[in-house]
C-alpha cells in the first residue's frame, strides 16, 4: 500500500511524492519491521509519516539507505548516541566519524586482549610459580615549573612500591595532582597475586577520582569543579610486576634492550585523530589542539575509567613516567638516547628536565624514572 504524503514533515523536510508502508519500507531496507519500530522508539529512525487516525507508520523509500546504516552501525556496536551523530553528517564526515569510533574501539580491544593474555598465562602457571622476591627498583624523580608558567601544577612521586606523575589542568590543578597522587599512596602493595592487583589497581583508581573531586570542590568552593582536574599515570610495584594506572596524556615508556616502548596509550584529541589515520606523529607534535584530553580525573570523576594494566619486570628494565611538559617537546629518539645513556635514575631525570628546558619549557614537566635491578 502506497500513501500521498504531505509537502513537509512537519520539520521542514521535503519528503518524497509516495510514502510506503512500513512492511514494504522493510522489503526495501532489507529489517524487519520489529527492528524498524525498535529504531523509531529509539529516535534513530523515525517513519515519515505516522497515520494520526490509525497510528499506521509510512516511510519515504530515501530513507533505505539511512535505515541500513543505522543497521550496520548497531552491529559493529557503535553506541545509540554516537548513532544518532553519525547518521546527521554528510558521507565524508560520517565516514571520518566511524574511523574514529573502530580506531578507538580497536585501541581498546586490543588493551583487553593484552590483559586477557597475562590472566591466562599467569592461571595457567600458577600452581607451579613461586614468589620471585629477588627484584627491587632504584627511582629518582623530579618536578620543574618551565620558563613560561608562573605556576607548577604538576606533581611527582617515587617510592619503594609507587612511581607516579599527575599533570594538574584549570584553577584547582596543583590541588587536583598532588590529591591524586596522595590517594595512590595507601594502595602500594607488597608482593600480592596478579588477580590481587587487578583489584588493588580498581579500588586506588576509584579512591583517587573521589580524592580528586573533593580537592576541586574543596577550593572552587562548587563554582565549576569540572573546569579543574589532572592526568594520572602511575605504577605500582610488587616485587615481581608493575601494575599500571593511567588516564589523560601523561606517559609511562620502558626502556628494555635499548628500545623504547611507550606502554600507555593518550586520552586525548590529538592521538584519536592518529588512531583513525587523520594525523601522524609528527602533526601531532604542532597541532593547536595537542592539549586537549579525551578523558581526565576532574571534579566530576574519571570520564570513560582509567587504563589499567599488569606488566612482568625484567631486571635492565628502565621505566619513565612524564607529564606532556616533557613529551610534547622532546620527541622519542632523544628520550631514548638520554634515557639509554645514563647511569642511574637521578643522572636521567636532570638531564630529561635539561631536555625540555633546551625545547623552550612552556608547561610544568615532571617526571620519574625507575630502574629494576636485581638485589
């Protein structure tokens, strides 16, 4: 059956000179008309017309390739907001938009399956493993404010059990890192299970997003605690491992047989735009939009959740935990070279902090270097 519509739909949208009725739109749009009632219950995909007599739904046959689109989106899981953005832009955006959406999705799986291997490899040896114990780390960390912030927001600790760097953002920001990195403290745990860690790396993580929200709504007095938060990259040691928290765009890299690894992964818009192909490393180094982040702890809490992980150590390993003060401005060959030639913790962060003052300092830098040794 085929219905007239009208000039408009009454949002000013010109439809097409024949209306279908929605057991022929799904013969078109090759769904079921269950799945096209559930699209137009979600907004996704509303009928053109909707019979205000009999509630009959009728759909104008341009609305296919709209209607398969929403199809495919759902199946490769983007989310229903996501969808109803994605669907709205012409076919280059939204061809852009869902790069981004399975970069980020691939980025994330690809954590996950990461986790997934070491829970394996360590059930699958855990009854014949024994407690190494003959691991320990040597740690040297510093902070500097840089030539142009009359300010130093960024804060820095290393420990016999913690390394960490808080890079602190609005009016709170000093307020936010150092109760970031002072809710961590606590949670530095001796030698515990791989499954105990996880927990371990869960629970700091939620106590440091409440310390966080408490220390900006403590001094913004509840103006607009959102404005104000910090990154946090941290690593806890247990005697064998290192278990990692990490949310914003401060970076944990490893040095190990003389390549650098970076092991985190930024929060940032920058490195979504790297993720989908739109930017490459060396754009990313000059692009006005390098300090914007995806996800940060701010007074509102962890958007999204932080990056939880857990690495095995070797003794030679060399750790470096910074702020973007240290990464936006010193790129990965000369972090190398400087980590790989110095002799211990201390020499290393003086001259990484050097580094970043021959680039011109323009934000705070703090970093942490550790190195496992045997003891």
């Amino acid at each position: 059956m085929r219905r007239r519509a009208v000039t408009e739909d009454g949002q000013g949208r010109g439809l097409g000179a024949e209306l279908v009725t929605i057991g022929a739109f799904a013969r078109l749009s090759r769904l079921s008309a269950k799945a096209l009632r559930r699209y137009d219950e979600l907004g996704l995909l509303p009928p053109a017309l909707v019979d205000p007599v009999n509630g009959y739904r009728y759909y104008d046959p341009a609305q296919v390739r709209a209607a398969r689109l929403v199809a495919w989106l759902r199946r490769i899981g983007m989310p229903l907001a996501r969808i109803r953005e994605v669907i709205a832009l012409e076919s280059g955006a939204a061809a852009a938009a869902i790069r981004a959406y399975w970069a980020r999705v691939e980025a994330e799986t690809a954590a996950r399956r990461d986790l997934a291997a070491f829970l394996i490899d360590q059930l699958s040896t855990e009854d014949v493993m024994t407690s190494v114990g003959t691991l320990g780390i040597r740690y040297a960390a510093r902070t500097d404010t840089g030539a142009v912030r009359e300010t130093n927001q960024d804060a820095v600790y290393a420990g016999a059990r913690l390394l960490a760097v808080a890079d602190g953002f609005g009016v709170s920001g000093a307020g936010a890192s150092t109760a970031a990195i002072e809710a961590l403290k606590p949670f530095a745990p001796g030698a515990v299970p791989a499954a105990e860690l996880l927990n371990t790396l869960h629970d700091a993580a939620e106590r440091v997003a409440l310390a966080v929200r408490e220390a900006v709504a403590g001094s913004e007095g509840g103006g607009a605690p959102q404005e104000s938060g910090t990154t946090l990259t941290a690593m806890m040691w247990t005697g064998s491992r290192l278990g990692l928290v990490h949310i914003g765009d401060s970076r944990a890299y490893l040095l190990r047989g003389g390549e650098l690894f970076r092991i985190t992964h930024d929060h940032s818009v920058v490195q979504s735009m790297i993720d989908d192909g739109s930017l490459t490393e060396e754009e990313a180094f000059s692009h006005p939009q390098r300090a914007m982040l995806l996800k940060a702890l701010s007074g509102d809490g962890p958007y999204g959740g932080p990056d939880v992980d857990v690495r095995d150590a070797l003794p030679g390993d060399r750790y470096l935990l910074c702020s973007d003060g240290l990464s936006a401005v010193v790129d990965g060959g000369d972090l190398a070279r400087v980590l790989a030639g110095a002799d211990g913790p201390a020499t290393a962060v003086g001259a990484l902090i050097e580094l970043a003052e021959a680039a011109g300092a323009p934000d705070n830098v703090a970093c942490a270097v550790a190195d496992v040794v045997e003891l």
